[in-house]
C-alpha cells in the first residue's frame, strides 16, 4: 500500500532563505518535568517559534509528564500563556496556536513509578495511531541530573526504548546540565546513560551551541580563506573569553550554591567556546569529525598548577553593590546562600592550549555573576607590526589588531585596526570594521533551543557535546575545584563590578588588560 508522504510545512517567507531544507519526520517529544520552568520558559516557548515558522513536521506530539495534576486543556492554557510571555515569535497567533495545541498533551506520573510509565507508553501508542508519529521518541529528561538514573531503567524496563543497531523508530533521550558535578559523578552518569541507550541516542545539551553565533564561529574560521592563516601562535598573541552576566542567582542559590561559576559556566558553555576557536579545522562537516577536533583541544589543556593558584587563577565572591542603577545585595545574603557560603561567583582562568598551534598562547577566560552587564564577547588579540617606520612618528601609534566576536547580545564582528586620522599630520587612531547580524540578516537569531530541539529530532548530535568531551572538560578542572574545597577564600567584588582587582592583575602581570566589550 503506498505510504502518504508527511505535510510539508508552508515557510516563513521572512526566514525564507536563512534555513535549511530539513524538515523532521514526525515524532513523539516526551517531556520529564513538564511542569518545571524550562518547560514554560524554553522548551515550549521554541517548540512554538519552531512552528510558527513551518519548520516541524504536522504530526509532531509533545506530551508533557510530571507530577502535578493537569487535564490535557488545563495544560495547554498554561503552556499558551508562557508562549506569549516568553517565546520569540510572541504574542501567540490564534491560527498558529489551535494547531499546535492538538499535538500537546500532558500524562501525570511520578518518575520512579512504573506504573506511571504505562500509562505514558499507552498514550505514546495512541498518538503513533492517530498522529502518525511511528513509534518515534524523543525523552526530554528537563529534571535534575539525580532523576536520570531512575527514568532511563523504568523507560528501558518497561521496553520503551529501541536499539537503533536492530532497526526501527528511533528512540533519543535529551539531557539537561548540569551534566555531572567532578569527574567520577560525570563518568557515573555517562555509565548509566550507555546502560540503556547507546551514545548515538544521547544529546546532551549545552545551549551556548544552539547560539547562532558560536555556530558562526566554525563557518568564519573554515568557510573564509582570510583567517585560518594567521589563526596560530605566530599570529596571535593571546584570545579572552567573556561570560558576564549582570544578573544574580535569580532565586537559584539552592542550587548555584552548590555548583560555583565554574562548573555552571566554565565547565560546559565556555570550553565549548574555547575548543571552537582553537580546535584544528575537521575532516568532515559532520558531528563525530567535529566532535573529534574540540575534544582534542580540551586535552590539550595544560594542567592548571594548583599549588601556584594565583598565577592562573582568580576566584570571586560578590559582596554588596548596584545592579542595573539598583542597590544589590551580596552573595551571601541571596536567598538560600547560606550566610557563610565560599562559593565563587566569579573566576578567571589564564590557560593554555598545548599544542603545536598553540604553544604558549594565553586563553584568558572570565565568567562572572552581578557584571556591569551581560554579555558574551571572544577577542582575538593579534601580535602588533613591527614598528620601525613609524617609532619616530610621534602621532602614530602601533596597536594590536583585535578580532571581536560578540556572541551576545548585539550578536556580530568586529576588526579593530589603525587608520590614519584625515589632515596633514600623519597621525593614527583606532578604527573599527563591524558586522552586526541584525543589520545584515534582519531580526532576531532564533533561539539556542529553536535549534537544538530541531538537531534532536533531526538526529543531528553535532551541536551536542559528546561524553568524552564532558569528561575531559572535568578532568582538567577536577585538580582545581578539589582545592578549592579544601581551603580558601573568594575575593571579594562588589555587585556591579568586572570582579576582584585580582583579575586584572591576571593580565596586568603579562602586560595585558581585559578588554571591555
Ligand atoms: C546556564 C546557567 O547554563 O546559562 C545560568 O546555569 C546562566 O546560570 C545561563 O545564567 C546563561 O545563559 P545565557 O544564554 O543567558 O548566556
């Protein structure tokens, strides 16, 4: 009997143009803790932008399962009113919405209980039959790491999940950071993982790669013949990396208490950034190729000398001070920090990548909580010229060539270089050649989680990070959070601040300065 072929969805003529051509094939999207905020404000709220743009498939069918009691329309209403607060495509078109309600649905369970996993395997079933999603799954674990261990054995004893080397609809299981606390818990987790899915089913989400922007990064380093050739320690003289944000603990203290600007930044989001930039160019434009090359480059960080901390390695604590033109209280006094928590809400970390390319190329890399204000910026600082033919020109001044790149916000690139100032007098100032993706592509990026809920259901893990990229991320930053807990002190900043005095001395002992983006 000929097979119907799946609706193709009509495009949105304003990203006509910036997509790709793959459109998924209809599947069943399973969402654990459906009544948490990632749901409400992340995953739905891209799940809708996603449609609103004719990029998934009809059938596609999200059923949301948690603990509390919700009827499928009582689910519905409160996911639509977090789509008109929270997606990018808001407010909510009314057309667009009936549509894309008839494919959600909610299933009340308790993680822990087989029984509850009936239930969902029943509904599950019925959508195969009404919808046309196949026996496709994908399991969006949005639950804290403890839960994973107890929902992927009653998914694979209840024989909900399908062994991809025998055949058959997909099964792909999402997992949500943080991906592990050390080392050992990374590797226990990565160990129960591959007990009932094998890796390939594995995505482990990282949101810094769904950024338009970092995907950018491997485009302008490999798609143009301009930079590759100076992209190495002759060229370069050192690379900072920026993660601030102005933004507290926002009511996550519980949580970021435990955790520190190390692990909750450092660890996923700007390793990724790091092995990004100095990863070797890949054989393959496909996920393992790629994967390949970034995980080489976190292995080849040198190890961070724990025993001469200060020369490397900065750690801050914000105390009191103003965030946005507001008086902000200081860490300690964030609800759920206990009053005499040492837990870093900034670090700064001078690192080297130890290879051929980049031999004794500083990486200075800075995350910090309560900043002045959010933003992600990488800057590549190149050597300066040499200098003798202007050393006696009093008006003009060598300086280093910089490559900005401004993940976020105000997304784009820059290239800061000299020109001579207009007039008789031979003087020099320093100029800037900008790329600003909103002028140049319009609107807003679609969101980090936009692309990644696609890539999974796409079965695309390039944008995942891989388990051994995970583990090689703790095992070079093991060293230093085991001494951290053993003794010491945050340095203080106040809110509101670029950190400690500390870590401008970081750079200033090298004869360098943060830049400020
Ligand atoms: C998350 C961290 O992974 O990233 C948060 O847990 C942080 O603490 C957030 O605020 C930052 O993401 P973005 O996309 O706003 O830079």
């Amino acid at each position: 009997m000929p097979v119907a072929a799946p609706p193709v969805p009509e495009v949105n003529p304003l990203r006509e143009g910036l997509e790709q051509e793959r459109v998924p094939e209809a599947s069943c999207l399973v969402i654990f803790g459906a009544s948490g905020d990632l749901t409400h404000r992340k995953l739905l709220p891209a799940l809708y932008s996603l449609t609103h743009d004719g990029l998934l498939p009809a059938g596609l069918t999200i059923v949301g399962f948690s603990r509390p009691d919700y009827t499928d329309d009582a689910f519905r209403a409160e996911i639509k009113e977090a789509c008109n607060k929270y997606s990018r495509t808001r407010p909510v078109d009314d057309a667009i919405w009936e549509n894309f309600a008839k494919g959600l649905f909610y299933v009340k369970g308790e993680f822990g209980e087989a029984e509850s996993y009936v239930r969902l395997k029943q509904r599950l079933e019925e959508c195969d039959r009404t919808r046309g999603t196949g026996g496709r799954r994908l399991y969006y674990l949005a639950v804290p790491p403890a839960f994973f261990p107890v929902i992927s054995d009653i998914l694979g004893s209840q024989g909900m999940v399908t062994d991809p080397e025998k055949g058959g609809p997909y099964t792909r299981v999402i997992i949500e950071k943080p991906f592990g606390h050390d080392l050992a818990s990374a590797k226990e987790l990565n160990r129960v993982a591959v007990t009932t899915f094998r890796e390939r089913q594995v995505f482990r989400i990282d949101h810094y790669l769904g950024k338009e922007t970092v995907q950018n990064l491997l485009v302008l380093r490999f798609a143009n013949g301009i930079f590759e050739p100076f992209w190495n320690r002759q060229y370069i003289d050192h690379v900072q990396f920026t993660v601030a944000e102005s933004i507290g603990v926002e009511g996550r203290g519980g949580y970021f208490d435990s955790a520190g600007i190390t692990r909750d930044i450092v660890q996923n989001h700007m390793l990724q950034l790091v092995s990004l930039v100095a990863m070797e160019p890949p054989v393959a434009f496909e996920a393992d190729a790629i994967r390949d090359e970034k995980v080489k480059v976190i292995r080849a960080l040198r190890s961070l000398p724990v025993e001469r901390q200060t020369e490397f390695v900065v750690r801050g604590q914000y105390g009191e001070g103003s965030a946005l033109g507001e008086k902000a209280v200081g860490y300690r006094n964030e609800p759920s920090v206990p009053p005499e928590s040492r837990t870093e809400t900034f670090v700064a970390i001078k690192a080297f990548v130890d290879n051929w390319r980049w031999a004794d190329v500083p990486f200075y890399i800075r995350a910090g909580k309560r900043m002045p204000k959010r933003v992600t910026d990488i800057s590549i600082h190149f050597r300066p010229a040499p200098n003798p033919l202007f050393r006696r020109v009093p008006g003009v001044r060598v300086q280093p060539n910089i490559l900005a790149i401004r993940i976020q916000p105000d997304e784009g690139i820059s290239l800061k270089f000299d020109s001579k100032v207009p007039g008789p007098a031979v003087r020099s100032a320093p100029v800037t050649m900008e790329f600003r993706y909103a002028t140049s592509f319009g609107g807003e990026p679609p969101e980090a989680y936009e692309r990644l809920l696609l890539e999974t259901m796409l079965g695309d893990s390039t944008l995942f990070a891989r388990r051994d990229e995970v583990e090689a991320a703790w095992a070079w930053l093991d060293p230093l959070l085991a001494a951290w807990a053993g003794d010491g002190e945050p340095a203080l900043y106040p809110a509101g601040t670029w950190g400690p005095p500390e870590a401008d001395l970081l750079l200033e002992r090298d004869g360098r300065r943060w830049r400020r983006p």
